[in-house]
C-alpha cells in the first residue's frame, strides 16, 4: 500500500532553505518499508511550486495564506464536528481531503513558537490545526522553537506543542527550551538541509547557468544577503546594504573573487518577502570592481545553489540556510545572525565563535572577523570535517522518526 505524507511550511519556489527541507524529506522517504511513498505539499506558493515542481510524487495544494487561515481550518473543523458531511468536505477541500489520506502532516517551518515572534503565531497554529482536526499525526521536522517566556506564545505552546506526535529540535538551545517545558515527544536533531543530496543532474545544471571564469585563479568568497537581516540592522539605525557593499569592496582589493549569492528569490516580483535578489541587485549595482563578482541573479534549485556555494573557499551568510549549505559543503563560514537558531547550528562544528548579532555589524568588525577567519581556515576546516559526518546522522534521526509515526 502506497504511503501518504502531507508537508506544510517549505516550498520549492521562494526560500530556497525551505526547498533543501522539503526535497531532503523527498530524498529520504522516497519509499517506507519498501512501499512507494506519495507527497502533497499544502503551499503558500501555490501556482509558482507546481510551476517548479518536477517530481513525479509530489503534488501541489493551495494553502495560501488567506486560504489556509480561513478556508482549510474551517473546513477542517467541520470535518470534526459535521460527520455525515465528511465525504462532502473532502470533495470541496483538497487541502483536507489530503490530510485525510495522509499517513502523516510534516510541519517543515524553520522556526516556530518564538518569542518576539508572535505575529507568526497565528500562521504557527494555522499550520498544524487542520491536522489536528482531522486526526492525521503531525510531526515538527527539525526547527528553531522557544524561548516560551512571552505569556501569549508559552501558553500557545503549552497547549498545542504536547498534541504533536513528536518535535525534532534543531540544536542543544532549542532542544533546552523544549526540556523546560517538559515535553516528553521531543527528538534531538539537525536541519533537514543536511540530508539533502546533491544529484550528478543538479550539478551539471548549476554549471551550465553561469560562467564561473571569474572564479577561476583566486580565492572565493560567497555572500549571502538576507533582507531580513536588512530590516532588523536597518530598524535599530545602521544601513545593512552599504555594510554588504563595503565588506566585498574591501573583499575585491584584498585580491578575492566574490560571489554574490541571494539564497531566497522569487522570480518575477520585486516583493521582499522570502526574496533576496532585489537586495542583492541594489548591492551589485554599487560594488566596484564587479568584474571580480559573480551574481547569481537567477532562481537556482537547492541543490544547484548547494553547488554553487560549495565552489567558495570562505562564507560569509545572513541566511540561515545558505549557512547549512557552506557548512554541508565544508566551506569555512561566518555569520550575521539574528536567532539562537544559527548559533546552535555551529555549535555542533564547535564553531559557535563564528556567528555574531546585528548588534555587532560595523565595517571595521566585519572585516576584523573575517581576517580572524582567513587565519584560522585550517582549524576551522579541520572541525568541519570531524564532525560534518555526525551532523548529518543527528539529521537522518527524523526520517526514523517520522517512519516509525508512519508505521503506527
């Protein structure tokens, strides 16, 4: 009998962290116990991921926000309360009808239940109610949850994180504010990213999209933008893009080539929203030495960004999955964060000394932390290879897991 996993809070078009999570899910559930698995992604994106969807498993439901707030959980809550109108709801709501059929809801959102967050609340619950609704097990693939001292998202937690068949923690802080609220489903792991294969195909398309001459001959320093980070550092009075600018400006003049890599695009639209390249355009057009620059200006795959990433010898990233890459890739990295849920990623490399807030972000500090990283590319390369293969096995612990909720 033919398995059936439902998937909500990645995508393939858009945020391509969200798209490294959800094909690594397809890559390592592709089959259960020897029986052929099928996938229904509830999408934000609808109309762009069937557009990109080329898996023959996979099917595309809208879940658009509007849709999914007030269509899909109210369908769903008739669906529980209504029992003679069941076959009826289902025939109206595909959404429904898939997590009906579904084994198991994988909840695949990068970071959920945060404190300072609340706003994403509603999205938060809106995403596992309907499941919840509808009796299908739900498991929390590997994120960033907590803290929970914010009275309005600790009592949300505490009300619908217990009804969860598990919850994969991404790193030792997650998995600590977890423990403090005494949870007893809970998993430790890793990204899901770091499960994600980079296929033969994948690569040959990643080199026939640009012409990597520039990169030929020097060493190679990828950036990663993140308009997120943008509006926090640009929020408390500093200017993100002119620190971008001046850092691979000073880049070029110390002799490295630079790629330029927006890590999150939507094609199409100059919408901001889970879409770096208007940022990374606006930075490209006031670098100096753009010769020395390659700019992914296109929407790549996951794994043809993985790719991609993996041709730096240094990383500096804003976004957080861009970091997973040149980490999987074992490309020596420094962070710009603004979460916990970057810093618990590097601590299981020992390499937490290599992440600091947008506080921190000037030119001069920047560049002093880069320098720092230059020196110690050995070490820092040395610790990548230690403890890449024990990451990736702390990532493969939630394919077990969602497999043994399947099983059940």
């Amino acid at each position: 009998m033919t398995k059936k996993i439902a998937i909500i809070g990645s995508a393939l078009s858009g945020n391509k962290g969200a798209a490294a999570m959800l094909e690594s899910a397809l890559q390592t559930l592709d089959t259960i116990d020897g029986e052929k698995t099928e996938f229904t992604l509830l999408s934000m994106y609808p109309r762009s991921d069937a557009e990109q969807n080329h898996y023959k498993n996979l099917t595309i439901v809208d879940a658009s926000p509007l849709r999914l707030g007030v269509g899909i959980n109210s369908a769903a809550l008739l669906h529980r309360i209504l029992p003679p109108f069941r076959s009826m709801i289902e025939r109206k709501s595909p959404a429904v009808k898939a997590l009906v059929d579904a084994d198991v809801l994988l909840d695949q959102g990068g970071i959920t239940f945060v404190d300072g967050r609340e706003k994403f609340l509603i999205y938060n619950v809106a995403s596992i109610l309907p499941a919840l609704n509808t009796k299908t097990p739900v498991v929390k693939c590997a994120q960033a949850l907590g803290p929970f001292k914010n009275p309005i998202n600790r009592a949300a937690a505490k009300l619908y994180l217990p009804k969860m068949s598990a919850i994969i923690s991404r790193g030792s802080i997650t998995h600590s504010y977890l423990k403090e609220m005494k949870l007893n489903n809970v998993t430790e792991g890793a990204d899901y990213a770091f499960s994600l294969n980079l296929t033969p195909v994948e690569e040959e398309s990643a080199k026939a999209k640009f012409d990597d001459a520039v990169l030929k001959s020097d060493k190679v320093v990828g950036v990663s933008p993140s308009v997120v980070m943008q509006k926090k550092v640009d929020a408390a009075g500093g200017d993100y893009t002119q620190e971008i600018v001046d850092f691979i400006n000073f880049a070029t003049t110390e002799g490295y080539k630079v790629m330029l890599v927006p890590h999150s695009v939507r094609t199409g639209t100059d919408k901001t929203h889970n879409n770096d390249l208007p940022l990374c355009r606006e930075i490209f057009s006031e670098i100096k030495d753009k010769k020395s620059c390659l700019f992914l200006d296109k929407e790549l795959t996951s794994q043809e960004l993985r790719y991609w990433i993996g041709r730096c010898d240094f990383f500096v990233a804003s976004r957080f999955h861009a970091m997973v890459s040149s980490l999987a890739m074992e490309v020596p990295t420094l962070v710009i964060g603004w979460s916990h849920k970057y810093r618990e990623v590097l601590e299981m490399f020992d390499l937490e000394e290599w992440a600091f807030g947008q506080d921190k972000l000037t030119t001069k500090y920047l560049r002093s932390e880069f320098v720092r990283l230059v020196e110690n590319e050995e070490q820092v390369k040395k610790k990548l290879a230690k403890y890449l293969p024990k990451v990736k096995k702390q990532s493969r612990r939630q394919v077990d897991v969602i497999k043994d909720v399947v099983k059940r």
